[in-house]
C-alpha cells in the first residue's frame, strides 16, 4: 500500500533518471509522502526543481545545507523513510554502500537507515558485471538490501545489453511489495485468469470477452501480501506480475491440467478465469475450406472449480466467481452449492460501467454458510484485496 507512505529515492547520477520522474509523479499522486535525495552527479542530468515540483517536498542535495528542514538531515530522513530506492543507482553508489564509506548525504542516509532499502542498477553491461560491481551487489544482497534486476536492451552507449533501469510500473511495484504487509506468507494461492481459446482449426477459434485483469490483480496482491502465487493464465497479453509463477495456458482442456497439478498443495484457490463450456468436438489442422452452410458441432468441456471442489480437502478454502447476467444470488448461490465452494464472489455482467475489460468490478460474496456480504464498485486492485481478506478469514 503505497498511500501515506513516507518513500525516500536516492537518485545518483545515470541517464535513466528521466525515468524517475515520472515515478515519483505517480508516487505522490497515489498519496505517498514522496522525498528525493539528489547526489552531485544526479543534478547534472535533472535539476532539484523538477522533483520538488513533482514531489511537493523540498529536494536533499547537500549534507550540510542548514537550510533544509530535517534537524540533523540525513538521519531525520533515514528515521522518518518506510522504504528507500536507491535508483538509478550507479556503480559508485553501489560501492560506497556496499563498503559503509558516507561521504555525501545519500551515502550517508543509507548508513544511518533501518528500514527496507532497494538499489536498482543502471549502468554499462560491462561496468554491471565487472568482478568489484558483482562483488558489491553480492555484498549488498548479503546485508538485506534488495537488489531490483535491471532490464536488458538498448544502453545510453549504444550496446545492447543489461544494466537498463526498469520502467518505472516495474519500481513501482517493486516499492508496493516491500511496503505491504505480508499477511500471506507461507501460505500458496493458486489463481486463473482469462478467457480459454478453443480452436476449430489453426485459423479460427472460439473465446470470449474475459482480458483476465481481475485475476491479474488478485494473483499481484497475493504475491505482495507474501504468498506463493500460481496464476494459469488463457492468453490476455497482460504482464505477469512481480513473484508470480504463470502458467500459460491455451484451452479449457491445458487449464484443467494445470490446475489440478497446481491444486494438490494450494491453500487458497481463487477461480477467476472465464473458461469455456463449449468446445469444438473435433479440430481440423490448416484451414478449413469453404463450401455451403457448416455446422459446428460443440461438446462440454470440463467444469474445473467443479473438479477442484471434489477434491477439496480440509483446511483448502476455494472461491469461484459468478458472471451473471440475470439472477444474479439464485445463480451464484446454486454455483457455491453445486461446486462445492467455500465462498464465490458474483458480477453483474449486465453493466457496462464493471467487469469484463473495465478497471473497476463491483462484487457480491456468497458463503457456505449463508451469509453474504456486498462490497461498493472499486478498483480491481481493492476488489482482489477484498477477496483475499475474505479467504483470511475463511481459513481462521
Ligand atoms: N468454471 C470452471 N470451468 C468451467 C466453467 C466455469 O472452472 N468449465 C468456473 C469459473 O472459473 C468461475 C465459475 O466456474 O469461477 C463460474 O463460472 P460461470 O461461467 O459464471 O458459470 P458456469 O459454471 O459456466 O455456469 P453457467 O454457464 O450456467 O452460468
């Protein structure tokens, strides 16, 4: 939960810090209490204004500037961060921290630090795995720091290589994850997510309207929240999210395969996905020809969560999900009944403004024991939280 955070970057001096902006603009508008520490080198790239501007709160460049409003600086800041990212963080910085030297504010903050600090490196792919940088990285790893790994591609210098500084989505949820409370750890949630594609031949195929973004949301705050996450995915094109073990998937058949291999030690199972109850009987290779009129002959394909609730265990807690376009409780109701499931969570798929393809979903849950409770329209990341703190509960 980044909101009301206090989150102090330590930015040193690399090209990517344009990519910095925009994520200390993202910070602040989702309500963190956002400070940048610049080093010498960093203001040749981008001046203090821009981040003062963005953040809202007065840049840290020099260790003994009395005019900045920390009492003793480095340590009023280093008491009062939650999370500190250190990006782009050159080999130099990397090197100082690693060895403890304090010789300008930002090395001297991160030495007086107790909370959670992250370097993310960006350099020349050379200047990375030179025998010193690997040297300070391991050494960093080995004092608790998080290292983020850097993105390959193009560099500053014109090589193709690693050493790029992550998109700034990528240290977001990077500094998401360190914030959160791990409430789930030890525990493995298995997710699915996405529609299923069935094939008629290598051309055509049957699918439906599913982008798989709920499922995305609950398989990211599980990780985040500490759990081992499995997410078997139908094809969406969406990013995995960060600690998460994705399957990918094609058909209904691959999903059933895959969850029942995943199901066997999975403590939550969360069914997100929307698989298909029909497929093609048979599949044609190439393209079929046309001729006249054609029929389609479909089967059933296998109701997965119905299989999950058969062999559920004790202790396993599974939640299914209801896409309704009328009935809504006496449909979801008779789902929870008939697949065996601890709690299901009901859309109405009717409305144009939740569900399929929106940002937003607004959700009914339905218990085995009867109960229900309905939860406002949200954001699908508050709605996949809402979910997990159901299935907290439901294993109490
Ligand atoms: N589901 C499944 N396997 C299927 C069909 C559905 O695992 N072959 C799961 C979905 O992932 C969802 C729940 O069952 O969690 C309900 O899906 P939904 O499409 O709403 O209902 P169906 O069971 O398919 O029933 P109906 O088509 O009659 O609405």
């Amino acid at each position: 939960m980044i909101k009301g955070k206090h989150i102090v970057i330590g930015v040193t001096g690399g090209i990517a810090i344009y990519k910095i902006c925009s994520l200390v603009s993202r910070l602040s508008q989702n309500g963190a209490d956002v400070h940048v520490v610049m080093t010498e080198n960093a203001q040749k790239f981008v001046t203090p204004i821009t981040f003062e501007t963005l953040s809202k709160n007065r840049v840290v460049t020099d260790t003994f500037n009395r005019e900045d409003p920390y009492e003793v600086d480095h340590i009023s800041l280093a008491k009062l961060a939650d999370v500190i990212l250190v990006a782009p963080a050159t080999a130099n910085i990397i090197a100082k921290a690693a060895n403890g030297i304090a010789d300008d504010f930002l090395s001297t903050m991160l030495l007086a630090a107790k909370c959670r600090i992250a370097f993310s490196p960006a350099m020349n792919t050379n200047m990375l795995n030179a025998p010193a940088t690997k040297r300070n990285i391991e050494t960093l790893k080995k004092d608790g720091r998080i290292l983020i790994d850097s993105a390959s591609g193009m560099l500053a210098c014109g090589d193709e290589g690693d050493g790029r500084l992550p998109e700034p989505s990528v240290l977001y949820e990077h500094l998401d994850y360190m914030l959160e409370d791990k409430d789930l750890e030890g525990k493995k949630v298995l997710v699915t997510a996405g529609p299923t594609v069935e094939k008629i031949d290598d051309v055509r195929y049957l699918t439906n309207r599913s982008t798989g973004k709920m499922g995305y949301a609950i398989a990211k705050a599980a990780a985040t929240r500490g759990a081992e996450v499995t997410l078997v995915s139908g094809p969406t094109g969406l990013d995995c999210p960060l600690y998460v073990n994705r399957i990918d998937v094609t058909s209904a058949r691959d999903m059933y395969e895959a969850c029942m291999k995943a199901f066997e030690d999975a403590d939550i199972v969360i069914k997100a996905a929307a698989v298909a109850d029909y497929t093609p009987e048979e599949y044609r290779e190439g393209k079929i020809k046309k001729a006249g009129d054609m029929d389609l002959h479909l089967v059933r394909t296998n109701d997965i969560l119905k299989a999950l609730g058969e062999k559920k265990k004790d202790g396993q807690i599974l939640i299914g999900f209801a896409a309704e376009a009328a009935d809504l409780e006496e449909n979801a109701i008779g789902k929870l009944e008939r697949k065996n499931l601890d709690a299901i969570a009901a859309n109405d798929i009717s409305r144009k403004d939740v569900g399929f393809g929106t940002e937003q979903n607004q959700i009914t849950m339905f218990f085995r024991d009867g109960s229900r409770k309905a939860f406002d329209k949200a954001h699908k990341s508050d709605v996949a939280d809402i979910i997990l703190d159901e299935a907290i509960r439901l294993m109490k």
